[in-house]
C-alpha cells in the first residue's frame, strides 16, 4: 500500500489521520515541522505528502518548494484565503483542503489523488457477502437481491464497518470516521444509527454486531 508523509504541529490531527489512514491500510510517517518533514520526504521518498501551512521553523509552502522529485501534495491548513489556495497550485499541489475537515472527505481525496498519480490500483468499490452486497456508487445495499437506499451517515457507517470485517471499533472512533472530529454530538448518535440500519437490513441484520463495553464490528462468519 502507498507510503504517506503527514506533516502538522497538531497533535490532535496527526493522531486522528494517521489512525484513519492506517486503517485504510497506508503506511503513515508523522512530522511535526517542516524541517522533520523534509528530511523524512528525503530519507523514505512517500508517494505523497499531506502539508500543514503554518508549522514552526519551516512552513508547508517552504517545504513544497525545497522538495527535488515530483511527488504528489495535498495542503491541509487553516488558510481559506483565495490567495493562497492560488499560491498552493502554483505550487504543484494536488489537493487543497481547508480546516475543520472531514476525515473521510481526506480519505476520498487522498485516494484519487493517488490513482490520478498511478499509486493506487483502480477497483470494484462493491462489496459482496452472503446474502448481502454494498455498492459505494449509489449508497444502497441488497439484501437477497432486492435494493435497500440508506441516508447518508447509515451508509457511510455500515460501509466503513465493512471494509474492515472482524475489527471492533468504539463509538468514539466511529464518530471521529463518519461524523468528523469536530462533530459536538455525543455516543449515543452512533447507536441510533446503527439500529437504523439494522431495521433496513432486515435478515442480514447480524452482520453488525455489538461489542458489549467495546462498540460495533461487522462480522463475517468464515
């Protein structure tokens, strides 16, 4: 799987997209300034760099500049200005994404970005089990065949489950994935919609199972 150089002064947000990054299965290397996510760009070549703008001693524009191979960027910042959304394609950049984000709406961007550069393999997004397929191009499942549409946050849930079969995750993790971590709701909107979808799932309900103390999984028998 690719190789992704995070580089924040945010500790809050290296842990928060590095977990959701891992989870997707890239290798994550973590800086906490520019000189640190230099040297490492030096030392491992990733297949891409997510930059912070504003870091101590070197800025994400510095680094951008300092970089000798043509390697894909995304800028992750709080500078929203239009001036320097231009400034950070003139660049070269790839992506430009604004804080607060979406950890999910990174993980999109970061994906096609990726694939646009040749470093992640196109596939079939639908996810198939028995007596149950998920299909990511019109957000709906099938249950023995016949269609089911879910909003948008049950889908979103049900299929982040799903690309990780057997995994427990806590109703915290959830809400930081599906929702943002700058959602203010508490726990118990995880377990509204996941009793959501359960009541749509109808016969294939168990393959979303409760860890009691723990969270949720999605458990495929083998």
């Amino acid at each position: 799987m690719a190789k992704i150089l995070l580089a924040d002064d945010e500790e809050e947000i290296q842990r928060i997209v590095s977990w959701y990054l891992e989870s997707e299965g890239f290798q994550v290397l973590v800086a906490q300034d520019g000189h640190s996510a230099l040297e490492l760009e030096e030392m491992h070549q990733p297949d891409l760099l997510i930059l912070d703008i504003m870091m101590p001693g070197m800025s994400g524009w510095e680094v951008a500049r300092a970089i000798t191979r043509t390697v894909p960027i995304i800028f992750l910042t709080a500078l929203d200005h239009e001036n320097d959304k231009i400034t950070g394609f003139n660049l070269g950049a790839d992506d430009y994404i604004t804080k607060p984000f979406s950890p999910r709406e990174l993980l999109a961007r970061v994906k096609v970005v990726l694939r646009r550069n040749g470093k992640l393999p196109l596939k079939s997004d639908i996810l198939h089990f028995p007596a149950l397929s998920i299909d990511p191009g019109t957000q709906s499942i099938r249950v023995n065949e016949e269609r089911v549409d879910l909003s948008a946050k049950e889908f979103a849930l049900l299929l982040f489950l799903a690309r990780h079969p057997q995994d427990i995750f806590t109703r915290e993790q959830l809400l930081v994935n599906i929702w943002g971590y700058d959602f203010d709701g508490d726990e118990r909107t995880v377990d509204t919609t996941v009793k959501r979808i359960r009541q749509k799932m109808g016969s294939t309900r168990n393959y979303l199972r409760t860890i009691r103390d723990s969270g949720y999984k999605f458990e495929v028998n083998s």
